[in-house]
C-alpha cells in the first residue's frame, strides 16, 4: 500500500482553510503553493469549494496580463483570501496579510522553501502569528528535515 498523494493533498488543504477560519478576526490570506501550472490545476479544485474565501488561482498559465491584474487586485484588497499560485507572488510583492502557506510542493530545497516562508512572518500588531502547512509526505522534505537533525 502506497502513499497516496491526493489524500495528502487534501489533507494540506483543509488543515490550511482550517487555520484561516481561526484566523479570520486577523483577516488573514491563505497562499498555496505549487511547483507547476499543472500542479496548480490539480490542487485549484481543493480549495475552489470554499467559495466564502473567493479562491483564485495565479500563474503564468493564465495567459491574460489583464486577468492576472485582475486576480492580483483581489488578493490585495482581500476579496480573494485564498489563493493558489506558481511563483507568481514572488519577489517583490508585499502582502503582510499573507500569514498562511501551504506548501503541496517544495522548492528546489526546503532552504529555498524556507526562505519564501520567511515573508509571511512579517510582524505587524493586528496580524497574527503565521501558519505553515507544509505536505511532510514528499520524500524530499523527508529528507530536507534529516538533514536539520543533530547528530
């Protein structure tokens, strides 16, 4: 019996929608995060249930430059908060209400992963502290946290 990656999937999906209902009183956004387009199709439907959050989706397979203004607008003003992207909210945007990530995939290096993380912990008092929902499953990250173990 194998692992299943799907049942993990769902399972980073619902422990991340979980969290943001907590957190609503900080008015939180919720990210999730994918190695591919591809990837992002398949993990979309997860959240895209949770209408009350407006889900959408930002990536580079979304060939319109008007509905990627579109899309990013409604994470910014918090209509959308909820959003499941591919390197799209990258360097350079600044979001401090981005307080929850759930990594389906991890970059290159859980170094790397990390490293993005770091900006959903910006400190500001009405905030809230923030939440990673990291899919522990992937073999690399397995293997990423052996690596952190002391001897």
């Amino acid at each position: 019996m194998g692992i299943n990656p799907a049942d993990y999937d769902k399972a980073v999906a619902e422990r991340a929608v979980e969290q943001l209902r907590r957190d609503e009183k900080f008015n939180h956004i919720l990210m999730a995060r994918e190695d591919s387009v591809e990837r992002a199709k398949q993990i979309f439907p997860l959240y895209e249930k949770y209408n009350e959050y407006n889900p959408v989706q930002i990536h580079t397979g979304i060939k319109s430059i008007a509905k990627r203004e579109e899309i990013r607008r409604k994470i910014v003003s918090g209509e959308s908060k909820i959003v499941v992207c591919v390197d799209m909210l990258g360097e350079g945007f600044d979001l401090p209400e981005l307080k929850i990530a759930a990594f389906h995939d991890i970059r290159k290096s859980l170094a790397v992963t990390l490293q993005l993380a770091g900006r959903f912990t910006r400190s500001r008092p009405d905030l809230g502290k923030a939440t990673f929902v990291p899919n522990l499953a992937e073999v690399d990250v397995q293997d990423e946290l052996r690596k952190c173990d002391p001897p």
